[in-house]
C-alpha cells in the first residue's frame, strides 16, 4: 500500500479531514485519543484543529469535568474524557508517581513518612482546594525539605512525591489556576468519587484496553510505538496486544490495525483536494507513534529543519521540531507563533496556495484571539523559540 493512502489514513482517523465537524471536546478525545498536556498550547489546538472548539468550550468542558488532565500513560499528563478517568489513571500508575517516590526512599523518606503526609494532605483539602503553598501550611510540620541533595535530584520537600502517589490513585486531582491548560499552576481538591473506586479492571486487562484505543486511534502501528506510549516492556507489551484482533498491514508485516480498520483502508481514497491544518508539536498524529518520517514525503525525507542549535534531516526526527504543517497527513509545513508582531511564522515545502495562505489565516486568528500564544511546552516563551522563528522565516 502507497505511503499517501496511509498517511491520508492516519489524518482521517485523527479527525484531521473534518470528519469531526460538530463533536464535543470529549468525543474527539475518545475518537482520536488522549491529548498530550505539558502545560503549553496542545490540547487546545488538538481540539480546535479537529472540531473548531473555542479555548473557552474547552475550559468550561474542563470546569465540568467532561475532560481532565491527569497522569496517564508512562505517568506523563495528558488530557482525558471522562469516561477514560479510570483507565488513564489505571495504566499510569507505576510510572511517574514510583519514579517519584524512589527518588524520595534515596532522600531517606520513608513510606510510613509519605503516608503521614498523604493523610494529611487529604485531611487539609476536606476543608477546600488549596495550592501547594496552602498545603505546606496546612499540613504543619507534615513536609519537610529534602536539602541540597534533593536539590540535585530535582525533589526539594516531600510534597510533589505526596501529591503525585494522591493523583495516581484518584484521592485527588489539581485544578488548572485561571481554568487554563496551558499553564502549569495549580490548586489541588479532593476527588469524590474516585474514578478508580468502581473500577473493576486489573493491571494487565487495563494495559490491553490502552492498547485497544492506541491501535484504534492510530493504526496502522507497530508493537514498538505501541511500547512507547505505554511505557511497558516488550514482554509486557506484546501480553497487552495479544488479546486483541489486530491484522498485519499489507506489505508492511511489522505495523497492525483492526481487521475492520484494515477492510476499510482497502477502500479507502486519497480525498483529491487538499485539506490544509495546522497542529502542535505534539499532535497525536505523530506524538502516539513519534513517527516524523511516515508524514514525509520521498522527497522530503532528506529536507533540513532547524531544531533549536542546528540543522538535522526531517527524516531523522522522531518529533516536531515546531509546530506542523500538515495536508492529508503529510507534513508540508512548520510554524511558530510570534508574540511581538501576533502573527504566524511559517514555512512551507510545497507551494503556497491561496488555501494554505487561509489556514495559517484562521489558525494565526485563533491564536491571537483565544490563546495569546502557542506555547509547545511550559518552559517555551517567545524568547527561548526566536531562533525557530528566525530559522523559519529564512526557510521561508
């Protein structure tokens, strides 16, 4: 099968056709998958690229606990619909929250410790939400410093360990100050009911469901990006996908999809006018499989792009090295947003058309009045990304 039929595929089960025209914030998560948050743009355009939902819609869909950023996959935070709670929170554990705590048990914290604290944090939010300042407070001598050497190792009181073991397990959950996600402040409340407490799946059940929505979302794929977004091991990985009723990909032995996915593909068309979006860095398209070089076409497998001190192949890339271009699943494009002059910077690999003009167009409008920037990550500023935007605008 031809590399555009496949990439066209992929755009059309992540709702980059248009196909999800009308859906809720909610729905397009379950439909196209989890929408990776590390406190910068990507769950809003994740959204709004796939059904025009406003940052507002988003927000309120947030306040109302329609969709949530929790811990989820590999522990990292992603944004979830409501009916994945469980399961987010489920597969996640292990991951960041254990990572965490070893951390504290070589600091010299010990569990009887962390448990104290835990107690006490959830006896301290019983009387409302409250920030991590307000908790330090609260919970009385409960926290404690972790000195120079947890400095060094990145945990400086007993806190964040507390607060991550408390999320992992669903006791509570943290509150986006300002009701943003593109931010990473927070305040933190009890969660009542805890999603997990009529839970019923155990861990390896719980691993093979990550696996039927991954393969949903983003077939065809191989084991290998499915082990990455999971976080397991190869032996692990392979039990989770085993249960399933997964079918190679014609010529191509090593990627799998549903046999229903796969009966369809046969059918399917490349659509023959161009549809033009522009996505984060971090879009699932490519984030699920941290897959560059399937969206590339032939000819630009070898094309050089600026990733942040040099010049690397696209081809080489397993991330966005900025935000994506994209048509019918090929990557033709990269851009930045530029705060000082509100607009887009952006470069194309193929010719700009009137179309292509329009949807930097739409997409600089929604930035510029919804968002006021577009981020990548928390620690992204206009500052740190003027090289990308410079590299740009010369490609450009």
């Amino acid at each position: 099968m031809d590399a555009a039929t496949i990439r066209a595929w992929w755009a059309h089960k992540q709702g980059l056709d248009g196909s999800l025209a009308g859906r809720t914030a909610a729905e397009a998560l379950e439909r196209t998958g989890w929408a990776r948050s590390v406190g910068g743009a990507a769950p809003y355009l994740t959204l709004h690229v796939r059904a025009a939902i406003s940052r507002e819609a988003a927000d309120a869909d947030v306040a109302h606990l329609k969709i949530h950023e929790l811990p989820a996959a590999r522990g990292c935070t992603y944004v979830v619909p409501a009916t994945d709670f469980a399961l987010a929170l489920k597969v996640g554990q292990g991951f960041g929250d254990e990572a965490t705590m070893k951390t504290a048990r070589k600091l010299g914290v010990t569990d009887a410790e962390m448990d104290r604290l835990c107690r006490a944090i959830v006896d301290a939010l019983g009387k409302g939400p409250k920030d991590p300042e307000e908790l330090r407070k609260a919970t009385g001598g409960a926290v404690r410093s972790l000195g120079l050497e947890g400095v060094k190792r990145g945990l400086t009181t007993t806190l964040p360990a507390a607060l991550g073991k408390l999320q992992s397990a669903g006791e509570i959950r943290r509150v986006p100050i300002k009701g943003r996600l593109d931010q990473q402040r927070y305040r933190y409340t009890l969660w009542k009911p805890n999603p997990l407490s009529t839970f019923k799946l155990s861990q390896e059940e719980s691993y093979t469901e990550l696996a039927r929505r991954f393969f949903s979302w983003t077939g065809p794929a191989t084991l290998a990006e499915f082990q990455w977004f999971s976080g397991l091991g190869v032996k692990a990985a392979k039990a989770a996908v085993s249960p399933l009723p997964l079918v190679p990909l014609a010529d191509a032995e090593d990627r799998f999809l549903f046999r229903e996915d796969g009966e369809a593909l046969l059918s399917f068309r490349v659509p023959r006018e161009a549809t033009y979006v522009l996505v984060s860095s971090l879009d699932g398209i490519t984030h699920l499989r941290r897959d560059v070089r399937g969206l590339l076409a032939t000819e630009d497998s070898e094309r050089k792009v600026f990733t942040e001190k040099s010049y690397r192949a696209a081809s080489e890339l397993s991330d966005f090295p900025s935000h994506g271009i994209l048509d019918r699943g090929q990557l033709i494009g990269l851009w930045e947003y530029d705060v000082p002059s509100e607009s887009i910077a952006w470069t194309a690999f193929v010719p700009k058309s009137q179309a292509l003009q329009e949807a930097v167009r739409q997409c600089e409008k929604y930035v510029r009045e919804e968002l006021g920037d577009a981020r990548s990550f928390s620690l992204d500023s206009p500052q740190s990304r003027a090289p990308r935007i410079e590299a740009l605008r010369k490609s450009a």
